[in-house]
C-alpha cells in the first residue's frame, strides 16, 4: 500500500478553480466499450466549453487520482476488472493497491478532498424500486447530507422508485434544484407528474443557491436536475415497459447489493436496441455543459 498520508497531501487544493469532476463507475460499468471512453472524453469537453476545468475522478492501483489524463480514462475505460468504488469501498480499494472508479457517492468523497464544488453525471443511484423487501437504498443520498458537493444529473436512473427517492432528499435535508423546470425530469425521460419545490432559470442562480449553502456551513451538496435534450428524450410508458422486464430478468437471476445498477443498465441497452445507450450518453454531456456553466458562475462569485 502507498503512503496514505503522504497521498493526502498530494492532493491539490482546487477551492480557486472553476473546477468540475466526473465520475468513473459509469465508464467501467454503465456503459460498454467505446462509447464509454468517447462520453467521457466528450464531457471533459463540453466542461472546457463553457470556461470551467474538468478532473476526472478514479482510483489507480490504490492511489487517488484527481483529474485522469485521456490515456488513463481509455485505459480504464477497457479495464474489466476495476472495481466499482462507493464511499464504503475507498479503504479497501486504496489498502490493497487496486483500481477502481467511483460511484457518485465514491466520487462527491474524493471531490471534497480536492476541494471541488460541481460534478456532473448522467443518474445518482436511489432508492430502487421494491424498496419494501430489499431494503435497496444507494448511498449516493446520504453522501449528499454529508459532503458539500453539488451534483447535475438528469434526474434519477428511471429503474428507481422516484417519489421514494425524492421523500429521502427532503428528509436529508438536500435541496433538488430543477434547472429550468418545475417538473422532476426523470433521466431516459424530460419531464413527470412529479413537482419540484426548487427550481432555476440559469446557471447564475444554482450558483448563487451554493455560495449560500457554502458561507453559512450547510455542509450538504445540491442535486441539481437537469432534463435530457428533447430530441434524445424516450417516451416514458415505452421505457418503463423495458425496465418491468428488465427487472424481472434481474429478480430471475438473482442479482443483489452493487450488482444491480449496472445490470439493469445493460439489459436496457438491449432491450432498447441502443436507444437507451444513445440517450444516456446525450444526457450526460449535456450535464456536462451545465455543470461546466455553474461551476464557472460560482467562480466568477467567490471572486
Ligand atoms: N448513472 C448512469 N450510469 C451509471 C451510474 C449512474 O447513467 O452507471 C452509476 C453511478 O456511478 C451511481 C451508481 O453512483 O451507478 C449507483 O450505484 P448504486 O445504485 O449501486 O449505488
Ligand atoms: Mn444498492
């Protein structure tokens, strides 16, 4: 194992950059090779678009990586063997030197470290559908009652029960900001039935609701929910259709714990003939751009 200390130390204080991180558990085991590598790519690009400075968050043989070069996200990006990295896998991932990519939940722990504010992604995990009997609950929302990381997803992944997640939020105490819209976007899909308390015409005012929580010591992070672009955005009853039956594939195979996501995931790119793949990728550049935007509004305000 590294020095750990030492590590810590390397780490660098980015609290004066218009910095955004992204996550590595979608490359690994959201979305299969290559279009892993080129959403990847493609979000560190629409982050620089708009004036801010992407860090791609993973673990390397143990060591804490903020900021993967392009070699390193292709590299992981073909690894089949990384492990996914929550808050609850950082120890054991960093003591016995192995490579890992981080949840939302692993990646918003890291990112505080480094003093990042923004992150975006294309879904945080929640609570999942069938709740009651599985008890399955992601810790990506407790990471957010914990870290002061703001998050821009396109709503909860669509295979979660949503207005459960969105009861868990409010009772952690985590403002869910929809940026321009007052409906809960739900990920494949633009908008619900579901009303948010909180909403935001530009990326000036997340900023400003962020500086606010900053200043006086909230200590939570924002999830700020952004719908998928129109054209990519699927017809709601016809993806729910495939997620049913993904569900039950999954119920058949018995799979559990941090299996899950990232088998639904796949069966739904089959069961949607790539559709599913094409939008997910869509979405998550847009989240990009948008966090690339927050971030460098947040920075022109603490300047
Ligand atoms: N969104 C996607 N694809 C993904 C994920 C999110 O479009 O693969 C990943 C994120 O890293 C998220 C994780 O943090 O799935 C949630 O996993 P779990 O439900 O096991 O906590
Ligand atoms: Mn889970």
């Amino acid at each position: 194992m590294m020095n750990i200390e030492q590590m810590l130390k390397n780490i660098p204080d980015l609290s004066d950059k218009p910095a955004v991180c992204l996550e590595t558990t979608v490359l690994t085991h959201g979305m299969p090779y290559p279009d892993n590598v080129k959403c990847a790519l493609a979000c560190e690009e629409a982050v620089r678009e708009e004036g801010a400075i992407p860090y791609t968050i993973g673990i390397l043989n143990g060591e804490i990586k903020i900021g993967l070069t392009k070699e390193e996200i292709e590299e992981l990006g073909k690894n089949t063997t990384a492990i996914k990295v929550s808050r609850k896998d950082i120890p054991y991932c960093i003591a016995n030197s192995l490579t890992g990519s981080t949840t939302v939940a692993g990646t918003m722990f890291l990112a505080n470290l480094a003093k990042i504010k923004i992150f975006a992604t294309g879904g945080i995990g929640g609570v999942h559908r069938g709740f009651n009997e599985t008890m399955d609950v992601s810790s990506d929302l407790t990471e957010f009652s914990k870290t002061p990381v703001s998050v821009v997803c396109a709503g909860p992944k669509a295979i979660l029960d949503i207005p459960r997640t969105l009861e868990y939020l409010e009772t952690q105490g985590v403002p869910v900001i929809g940026y321009q819209t007052k409906k809960m976007p739900l990920f494949y899909t633009r908008t619900s039935e579901y009303d948010l308390d909180i909403s935001a015409d530009d990326a000036l005012q997340v900023a400003e609701m962020i500086h606010v929580s900053d200043v006086l010591g909230l200590k939570h992070g924002s999830l700020i929910v952004n719908p998928i672009p129109e054209d990519y955005s699927l017809d709601y009853s016809w993806m729910d259709e495939r997620i049913q039956k993904a569900l039950k594939m999954m119920e058949k195979d018995n799979i559990t714990g941090k299996k899950v996501t990232p088998y639904l995931l796949d069966k739904l790119v089959a069961l949607t003939e790539g559709q599913s793949l094409k939008s997910n990728v869509a979405l998550i550049v847009n989240n990009a751009k948008v966090a690339g935007k927050i971030a460098y509004q947040l920075h022109s305000i603490k300047k």
